[in-house]
C-alpha cells in the first residue's frame, strides 16, 4: 500500500508543478514560478522517497537527499513568498 501512496503523492506533486509553471507561463506573475518551483522540488522529493522506501530499501540510503531536496523546495517558496511584491 505504500508504494501506491508514495507514487500517487508524486503524481500530485508533478501535477501542481506542471499546472503552477503554466500558468506562470500565461500571466508572468512571479509568485505562481515560486510555486511551480517549489513543487517541482517536493516531486523529486517524493520521487527520492518512493526510491528510499520500494526500489531501495536496505541498499541505500536517501535521507539526507530527500531531506536537502525537501529544504531547497520550501526556501524557493519563502524566497518567493518574501521578496516577490505584488
């Protein structure tokens, strides 16, 4: 059960990336590219965990990636959040 709810966190992830970034791309405001950014951090973090947790799960250890991956994404965010005016 794990493995489909790791994968479908992932999808969601990619999803709001993707419909985040277009819709950058239509109005250039600059929050929404924060945004996309930032999930398209949390996508690759989901992907390192399904990888940590199914493909790999006594061979490697992807902690301290997911982690740094889940750090970079929410400083995007508040970078976004804090310096962006409008």
């Amino acid at each position: 059960m794990g493995e489909v709810i790791y994968t479908l966190c992932m999808l969601t992830s990619l999803t709001c990336a993707v419909l985040l970034l277009a819709s950058y791309r239509r109005t250039r405001y600059r929050l929404l590219f924060w945004s996309g950014a930032c999930f398209t951090g949390m996508t690759l973090n989901n992907l390192l965990l399904l990888l940590d947790k199914v493909v790999f799960p006594t061979q490697v250890d992807l902690l301290p990636w997911r982690l740094a991956s889940a750090l970079v994404a929410c400083l995007l965010l508040l970078y976004g959040l804090i310096y962006e005016k409008e």
